[in-house]
C-alpha cells in the first residue's frame, strides 16, 4: 500500500475504488453504496464532495443522478492505484 492510500480516508478509497473497475461505466448511488460497503447516507454525502472537486461526474437521467469518474482527472487517480 503506497503512503497516499494511508492518509486517505478508507471509505473514500473504497468508493473510488467501485468506480476504477470500470471506469466507463454510469453508477447509481445505491450501487456505489453496496459495491463499496459504505452506508448509503454516507456515500451520498462522500460522492457530492468528490463530484463538488470535479473528480465525478453527475449525469442527470429523467430525475436520477448518475456517476462516473471524471476522465479529465486520470493523473490524479493514477496515484490512487499504485
């Protein structure tokens, strides 16, 4: 484990971690929530900050909020994964 993991905290890297497996993919919350076992209020609360840095993208489906990574900021996760 490489020191940024250990400063960072553990639900935030679990939940970067659901959207790095594939990072093509639109997430509901909900999915976000159970994939990465963090509690949905909690992941809610987690995913606004990281789409408020711009590191998610939020796609509005009808009245659904959906999430991806947010390509523009690759470097920045590249670290994450090693």
């Amino acid at each position: 484990m490489n020191s940024i993991r250990q400063v960072v905290d553990k639900k935030i890297l679990r939940i970067v971690d659901v959207l790095l497996k594939n990072p093509a993919q639109i997430y509901h919350l909900q999915k976000i929530s159970i994939d990465a076992k963090v509690p949905l209020g909690t992941t809610h609360r987690l995913v606004k900050k990281l789409s408020d840095a711009e590191f998610f993208e939020v796609v509005h489906v009808g009245k659904s909020r959906l999430y991806r990574l947010n390509k523009t900021k690759e470097k920045e996760f590249e670290v994450l994964q090693k």
